[in-house]
C-alpha cells in the first residue's frame, strides 16, 4: 500500500483542482439515488475520498460525511472544504484497512480505487465496510470493468497537469492477472519520475463471490450512471470504466 499511497500523492499535486465540478455533482447523485439514503440525520462514510468534493457535496445536501483518504495532499483539499461546512463533513488521515471510525453509517461508499491489493484484501475491506453499516444500512462500491480495460490495452491518451505540463497516460491490462496497470509519464520533464499503479478489474460474478465471502448480501448491480444491470449483463458494462455494486 506504500507504493500506492505515494501514487495518489503524486496524482493529486499533478492534476487535481481542489474544486466542485459537475462531475462530482452527479457522482453524489447516483450514489445516494441507487442506496436510498435519505438526508437530514443520515450518517455517510466515504472511503478513499480523493478531495473530498464529492462528501462535500453530500455535505451541502444535508448528510453527516465522514470522508476518509491514506493521501496527504487530497485531505488537504478536504480540510478546505469542511471550513465552511460547519461540522457536516469530517476528514480523516488514514488507512481504510486500520483506521478506526466510530460508526456506523447509513451509507458507505467508495468511488473510484477499489482493487488496488489483492483479492483478500477486498474480502478484508469489504468485512470492514460489513462492520461499519448501521441497521439497515448499505454501501456502493464501484468495481474496475475487465471487460472495458480489456479492450483499452495498449492505448495512450495526454493530459494537461494543472501546472500546463503535458503528461501521457498509456493503458496496459494483465490479462493472466486480470488488472488494469496505469502508467503516467511526464512529456515535457524527463527528470520528473515515470508513475504508475495497478488495479484488480473484477468481473460480477467473480466480485460477487468475494462479496459473500465478506458477509455481504449484493442487491443489485448498476452501471456508473445508475441504470440497474440485469443478471450478469456483460454488455451492460463493456464500453464502461466500471460498475456499481449495491451491498446490505
């Protein structure tokens, strides 16, 4: 996890704003549309919170966020956001596999990073994710389509950094290992150091056994934009980054 704490580190300096975007925006709206979560008392945890922008969208709706991330720079711009929040959202420094949180929560989710260990550490996540729900409580994970990075192998797109600098990004996928690797090479400074992270893509019906397996009942699965999937529909999530999983 070292290795990845130090990724995301560099990934924020680079490229995050430290602002609300619609994105986020409609990231908070799926989630809470999918889960049912209604406002008001509802207690929202947020796992591998990046900025915080999506909690603090949750924040303003009304909802209690607690929003946790392992990357410095990230709760930084968190901790921005919670000033003018008066106590609706809390940021936590910390490792999701050993922090310990109050709870429980009506709600947990995580958006974006699922995957980065192996598969027993998401059946460990997942126990933890069990262990925080209140009663009647449910979580949105959202899960790496193999299926979509499959098909993505050995392409590169460039991104501007917000300093101006241009950066490559060129997919690999492990087809024995079923992961997405991700590499990012800065094309304007070759002393600045290449970067990459690598990330378990899972399939429903493999996801769902580890699910199980953590003691959690999977609902239903959605697509990122919310349309609910039906059975196993491969289709459904083939020209897609991911997929939701609705856990109780």
């Amino acid at each position: 996890m070292r290795r990845a704490k130090r990724y995301y580190e560099d990934q924020t300096r680079t490229f995050e704003t430290g602002v609300i975007t619609d994105e986020h925006k409609r990231i908070a709206s799926v989630i809470t549309t999918i889960a049912g979560t209604s406002g008001g008392s509802a207690k929202v945890l947020e796992l591998g919170c990046g900025s915080g922008a999506v909690a603090a969208v949750l924040a303003d709706r009304g909802w209690a966020v607690t929003a946790i991330d392992f990357n410095a720079p990230a709760i930084a711009m968190a901790r921005a956001f919670a000033e003018s929040r008066l106590g609706r959202l809390v940021p936590v420094e910390g490792d999701v596999y050993t922090v310990d949180l109050p709870g429980p929560y009506d709600l947990v989710f995580y958006w974006d990073g699922f995957g980065v260990g192996e598969d027993e550490d998401q059946v460990q996540l997942l126990s933890r994710v069990k262990g925080w729900l209140a009663p009647g409580g449910r979580a949105v994970v959202d899960v790496f389509s193999p299926y979509f990075w499959m098909a993505k192998h050995g392409t590169s797109v460039v991104y501007q950094a917000t300093n101006g600098e241009t950066w490559e990004r060129r997919i690999e996928f492990d087809f024995r290992a079923c992961r997405l690797v991700d590499h990012w090479t800065n094309l304007d400074d070759p002393t600045v150091a290449p970067r990459s992270q690598s990330l378990r893509c899972y399939a429903p019906a493999d996801i769902s056994r580890l699910v199980s397996e953590a003691g959690l009942r999977l609902i239903e699965l959605f697509t990122s934009d919310g349309a609910r999937i039906i059975g196993n529909d491969v289709e459904a999530i083939r020209d897609r980054t991911s997929f939701l999983l609705l856990l109780e």
